[in-house]
C-alpha cells in the first residue's frame, strides 16, 4: 500500500512540475547574470543581479550611445597623445590622425579599441573625466542606479562598476537606437566612410561570435579584464520577443571566454522556451465604475491608462491576478483623466506591473438645482 502511494504520489508531482514549474536554465557558471525581456524590464531569471561588479569592456556600450546622442558624428575628431597611448586592444590611432567621430563608432563596438574610446571620450565629453561623468549621468536617468564609469573603455578603476542588472537596462536602452543597432550587426567596414586628409585606413571586423552562435541574435558587447573576468551582454529578437542575457565574471581562463557566450546561450534558451508575451491590459480598457459624492453625476467610469504586454509563463497566463484598488467615493468636482486608483498585475504574491486608472469624464461639483433634483427623482 505504502509502495502504491510512493508512485502516487512522485507521479502527481511530476505532473504538476510539468505544468506550473519552468525548467531552469542549467548551470550558469558567472558570477553575476540577468535574464530580462526588454520592453517590460521583466527579469525572467536572475543570479546577483544587483551586485556591484567590474564590467569590462561591456562599458562601451554606454560610451556609445552618449556618443550617438551628442548629435556629433559627423565632427573631426583629432586624436591626441592620451588616446594613442590607451593600451591594448588599439586600433592604434596615430597623434594627430583624424577620423569621423561615427567612423570611430565601429572600431569600438567592432573591435572593442581602447585607443578609439579616449577619443571618443576626449571629443564629446572634452576630457575622459568629464565624459565618464556624463556616462553615469545617463545611467541613473534610464534607471542603472548602481553603476559608476571612471573609464570610457571598461579598463579596471576604483570607481568603475555596474550591475548585471544595470548592463541589461543600459543595453536595452541602446538597443532603442537604430544607428546602435546598425553598428554592432556591421559585419565588416572600412574607415574612414569618406575620404579625409589626416586619416589612415582601417579595416574593422566584428569580432562578436554570438551573432553567428544564435537565431536572431543583435550583438551586443564582449568584454575582459583582470579584476572582472570575461564579460557578454547579448540580446536576442526573434518570435515578437527581445531578450537580453548578460553573464559578468564568466571566468577568467580559456573556458571563462566561451562560458561567457554559452552562459548567455542558456539564458535565451530558458528565456524562449518559458516564456512569450501577452496583453494582460490594453489601454483605454473600462475596469467598473466609482461612486461620486457631491458631483452633477453618481458615479464615474474608470479606464486603464496603458497597454500592459508581459513576458509569461504558460502557468503564468492562467494565473495572473488584476487588482484594483480605488477609494469608495470620489468627491467632485473631478477632472476627465484624472488618476483616480492603480490596477496592480499579480503573479504569485509578486507585483510585475502598476497602471494607473483614469476617470472617464469630467465631473462638475453639484449646484443646490441639482441636489433638489436628485433628491425628488429618487
């Protein structure tokens, strides 16, 4: 009898295993990784994702994109002694070459030129200190509260630290840029674009194997250090989905430089396999109605301010949980739009997104016609 319950029992959990729990991704050998869906800001998996740690050359990312947003790409840069003395990996810009500012975009996502990123950072920002300082303005603007940049090429610094967590909102906040995208899918380019005395020809490869590793693969930045190990940060666009994996401190040997790539690999394919978006919300959406004292009307409709689109699970999907929470009664008078409560999306205790709700028309405060009125109607 004991032995019929055994099975019993190991077959029930099986079974609700299959159905309600997601597989894990395997072993993920990096000190700190992150798994999100890039327009929700969704983690799907996590491994201390908010601990501090060194990043590597996956600071270009953010050099970049300051870059791009500075509006000029299209100025001479003048390298100077600094730049071409950065040490290795270099382009190895010579004193007083020239290159088009968005020429020099390439080489640093490309080939990851240490050189190239000073000056970079020397032309925008007008000193390495003063860019770096930009580099972190913009991280805490898009929400990467626990990043510091004290280089503009990821070498090791006192104060140079991200999070996994950080990298992924940075890296999603790039991804919103085409000219972003179109440099770190270039295969191969040759700078200078245009011809321009005072340059030198280069030829730039792109050394990201991930690209040709995984189906609808973006890029986006490797990277390695003695104090942070081998680093990736790669996102992934295929099945209406966008994901991206970071994996910091992967290792620091011959197997730390593949498990950086394979550890993402595994993040994705965790990622593809559980999860698929969903419209849980949909803007202008009529979630009840309120009762209004003192107003011309009893009670206003409310709407859903925003479409809500998750990454969810199959068990997820069928148990997600709308709360709305709204006070008894509005006192007029009440304005058309006005927020009025939140609906909270639940998954498991867990709140995964906030909308706020609106009222559906305006609502005059009631004149003493208006009371008297209601008062014999009823």
């Amino acid at each position: 009898m004991k032995k019929k319950f055994g099975i019993s029992l190991l077959i029930t959990l099986l079974l609700s295993s299959s159905l309600y729990a997601s597989e894990v991704p395997g072993t993920i050998y990096s000190k700190g990784s992150v798994l999100i869906e890039k327009d929700s800001k969704r983690v799907l998996y996590e491994k201390n994702a908010h601990e501090k740690m060194a990043m590597a050359s996956t600071t270009k990312i953010m050099t970049c994109i300051v870059a791009i947003e500075s509006g000029k790409l299209d100025e001479i840069v003048t390298v100077s002694g600094k730049a071409a003395r950065a040490p290795k990996v270099k382009l190895n810009l010579k004193t007083g070459e020239k290159q088009k500012l968005g020429d020099l975009l390439y080489s640093l996502m490309l080939e990851s030129h240490n050189d190239t990123a000073v000056a970079i950072a020397e032309h925008v920002g007008g000193s390495v200190e003063e860019f770096c300082a930009m580099m972190t303005e913009k991280a805490k603007a898009i929400g990467a509260e626990n990043t510091c940049f004290e280089t503009p090429n990821g070498l090791d610094g006192q104060a140079h630290y991200s999070t996994p967590y950080d990298m992924a909102l940075i890296a999603a906040y790039a991804l919103d840029n085409p000219e972003f995208v179109k440099i770190i899918n270039t295969p191969q380019i040759e700078i200078p674009t245009t011809q321009l005395e005072g340059s030198k020809k280069h030829v730039l490869i792109n050394k990201n194997r991930f690209l040709s590793q995984y189906e609808g693969a973006e890029g986006v930045k490797t990277g390695y250090t003695s104090k942070a190990g081998h680093c990736f940060v790669g996102a992934v666009k295929k099945e209406d989905m966008e994901l991206i994996g970071v994996a910091l401190g992967a290792g620091w040997d011959s197997k730390g430089k593949s498990r950086k790539y394979t550890d993402v690999i595994k993040l994705m394919n965790y990622g593809y396999n559980n999860y698929k978006k969903y419209k849980v919300l949909d803007k202008g959406e009529e979630k009840g109605s309120v009762k209004v004292t003192n107003g011309k009307v009893e009670d206003v409709i409310l709407y859903v301010n925003e479409t809500v689109i998750l990454p969810l699970t199959e068990y997820e999907k069928e148990t997600i949980e709308l709360k709305k929470t709204v006070t008894d009664e509005l006192q007029a008078p009440i304005d058309e739009n006005q927020v009025v409560g939140k609906v909270e999306v639940i998954c498991d205790g867990k709140v995964l997104k906030k909308v706020d709700l609106l009222a559906g028309q305006k609502v005059d405060k009631a004149n003493l016609l208006d009371k008297l009125k209601r008062f014999f109607q009823k």
